[in-house]
C-alpha cells in the first residue's frame, strides 16, 4: 500500500491538491504554479490537522 493518496485536484497549469498519510490519516495540501510548489499539512480553523478518519 502507498503511503500518500490524493484525494483531489484542482487546475493544470496552477495545481492545488489534497493527499492523505494512509498511515496516520493527516491531509496535507500540495500547490504548484510555475516552476514553485509547495507540500504542508492542511489545518483547520483552530490550526490543528485536518484528519481523515478512514485511511
């Protein structure tokens, strides 16, 4: 099994994307415009991690 799933995406040229740690369930947002990009996980209004309970 693949540690990362990505379980969204949005756009070409700029990409914004969503991944999950099948292991311990955290999202992480992926962007990309041009030659940057950048991967941090994704928070929530309190600044804690966005889990995804069911991996």
């Amino acid at each position: 099994m693949e540690r990362f799933k990505k379980i969204y995406e949005q756009g070409f040229v700029e990409v914004m994307e969503i991944w999950v740690d099948t292991e311990t369930g955290i999202n992480y947002l992926f962007h990309r415009s041009g030659n940057a990009a950048g991967f941090t996980p994704l928070l929530d209004q309190d600044g804690k991690p966005v889990v995804t309970p069911d991996r």
